[in-house]
C-alpha cells in the first residue's frame, strides 16, 4: 500500500502523523475550485488515500498533499497530514518538491518526480531501500477523496468491532476455562481435607491410654482396700490401729481424686472427638459445594476444555468413609463413656463402704 511506501521514504515525525489523502491539481482546466469538486489527483487503496492538488503559473507549481489512513494491525486508528510543495510542469513531466522543515515535516526537502498522461499521473517516489516506486494517481475531486476517508473510516469501526467482540469472546471463554481449573483444585483440595479429617477422627478414638490408667487406678485401689480390710480386722483394735486404719481411709479418698483426673482426660478426648467429627462434616460439605459449582462451571465452558476431573462417583465414596468413621466415632464415645461410669460407681461404692467400716471402728485401749 501506498502509505507504507510513504512511511519509507520519511522519518519518524512524518510516520507519527502520517495517513492517506487526497490532493488538489491545478493547471489550466485543473485549476482550484471551491466546494467539494475541487479538482486534483487521486491515490487510494484499502486503509490509505492521498490527493494531491496544485495551481500553475507559467510552468511552475504550488500546491498541497493530504494523506489520510488508517494504521494498527488489529486495533486501528487514523491520522492525517498534509505536506506543502512547489514544482515545475512541461505540461506532460513535473518535479515535485516538498518544501516543508525536516524538523516538522518529514518530506521536507523530498522531490518526486512524475508524468501527466490524460487523466493519470504517475509519480516516481524514492525509499529508503534505494529503489524507486512508481505510484499512478487519477484524476479526482476533494468529494471523492471525503468518499474515500469515510470508507477507511467505516472499515476502522468495521475491523475494531470485530476485534473488540474478538477479544470479549477470548476473555469469556478464558474465564469459563479458569472456572473450570480452579473448580477441579477445589475439589481436589476438599478431598483432601476431608481424608485428613476422617484419618484425625480415626486418630481421636484411642481411649485405651486413659482405660489402662483407670485400670491401675482400680488396682491400687483394691489394694489399699484389702491393706484397709486387714489393719481393721486386726486385735486387739488399739488406737493407733484405729487411726491407721483412718490413713488408709484417706488415701482411697486419694484414689477417688485419680479416678476424677482420669474423667477429665476422657472428657478432653471426648471434645477432640467432638470437633474431629465437626471437621469430617465440614469437609463434607465442603466437598458437595465445590463438586456442585465444578458441574456448573464445566456446563458452562463452551470450549469443553479443561474437563470436570471430578464426579459423584468421585466423592462419595470419601463422604461414605466419613459417615461410617463418624458413627464409629459416636459409637466408641458411647462405649467409653459407659465405662468409665462403670470405673467411678464400683470405686465410689467401694470407698463408701470403706468409710462406713472406718466410722464404726472403736478403739478397745
């Protein structure tokens, strides 16, 4: 096209402004007119236009370029710049020079060369390259140049539309796309809490620590028992027997106080029961809430890419194992808690009746 050409030949203050035009011819019958049939000659293609027009007087030329054009590759816009000059005409052969600053017009100083035959005109522009491009203009009027910018123009509107719902639909599906991903990492990341928290739960339900210390507990308790037995059964029942057998009495009283330590720490294992149960819930429903929006996400990804990595039959079977570690778990509370009741009756039955023993010793001295 003919603006690249023209980018050519110019420096970068030209390629700022630069664009397609129109011009004005003058000479005899193509001399300046007013309105818009003003007469000149015409360049045009798909994205530029240049007119040029002139006046003649005894052979030599004054006149105007107008370039109009569109630039960008995907998104476009115009510009426009006009460049004066002067030049001489056999009527058939002319010589342009641009006389515009190098400093504010980059085709200051430039000189194009041409022919006239008929209604064309054909002018041979240098390039930086050292070739030479010859360029053919038809006769035309400044209507026809507007014409030509309102053509460019629509054309602009026409490709920047284009590219806009382009780069809409691009964002849309790269975000039904980044829907999908992130949706199959949550689900991903839910299954995994829920496993750890099911494995927590599984964890939480060991109780035997605290048994096997209620067992000792017992046994050292029946032991100070017998010892109780024994020093009250002995005669004669002096005093000093008496008060032993009192101090015995006591440190049963001390083993009920364990047997109430180790009901704290079951009551403690109790509550991390409790709230490992809460986070195998939690995670559950964590898990059916992000499997339910990756569905919704993925039916809604018209490229189909990447796919839904997870499905019901996924997820259930953690959420089943969930279900049946928490109803282990509820049934294991049950079950400790049955028998730790069963540990502090028999020792609290146990002391009582050790006290009445004690309280009903006399002393024979």
């Amino acid at each position: 096209m003919l603006v690249r050409r023209l980018i050519q030949v110019v420096p970068l203050a030209f390629i700022l402004l630069a664009a397609c035009g129109q011009s004005k011819r003058g000479a005899n019958d193509n001399g300046l007119t007013s309105g818009s049939d003003q007469k000149g000659y015409l360049h045009a293609d798909s994205d530029s236009v240049i007119f040029l027009r002139w006046t003649e007087i005894n052979g030599k030329l004054n006149g105007q370029m107008n370039v109009f054009f569109a630039k960008g590759n995907r998104t476009r816009n115009t510009d426009t710049s006009a460049h004066s000059f002067e030049g001489v005409s056999d009527g058939k052969n002319l010589s342009l020079n641009f006389t515009g600053s190098v400093w504010t017009d980059g085709l200051g100083g430039k000189t194009w060369t041409g022919t006239i035959s008929g209604n064309e005109l054909t002018l041979v522009i240098p390039s930086n390259n050292g070739q030479l491009s010859p360029v053919r203009f038809i006769a035309g009027t400044v209507e026809e140049f507007n014409d030509a910018v309102l053509l460019i123009k629509k054309g602009v509107r026409e490709q920047n539309a284009t590219v806009q719902q382009e780069n809409a639909d691009a964002a849309r599906v790269q975000s039904e796309q980044t829907a999908v991903f992130e949706a199959n990492n949550r689900v991903r990341s839910s299954l995994e809490m829920l496993n750890t928290a099911t494995t927590q739960l599984a964890h939480s339900l060991n109780f035997d620590p605290v048994f096997e210390a209620y067992e000792k507990t017992w046994e050292k308790m029946k032991s100070d028992h017998a010892n109780l037995i024994a020093k009250a059964n002995e005669r004669p029942l002096t005093s000093y027997k008496v008060g032993e057998a009192q101090y015995l009495l006591s440190t049963l009283k001390y083993d009920i106080g364990t047997f109430e330590y180790h009901s704290g720490t079951l009551v403690y294992n109790f509550k991390s029961v409790t709230d490992a149960i809460k986070s195998v819930r939690d995670a559950q429903s964590k898990v059916r809430i992000n499997l339910q929006e990756l569905q919704r996400a993925a039916a809604s990804n018209s490229s189909g890419t990447p796919a839904a990595e997870f499905s019901e039959a996924d997820v259930l079977p953690p959420i089943k194992a969930g279900d049946e570690k928490i109803q282990e778990a509820i049934a294991a509370v049950k079950k400790a808690s049955v028998r730790r009741g069963q540990y502090q009756t028999q020792a609290k039955e146990l002391y009582r009746k050790d006290e009445v023993l004690v309280k009903g010793l006399k002393a024979t001295d």
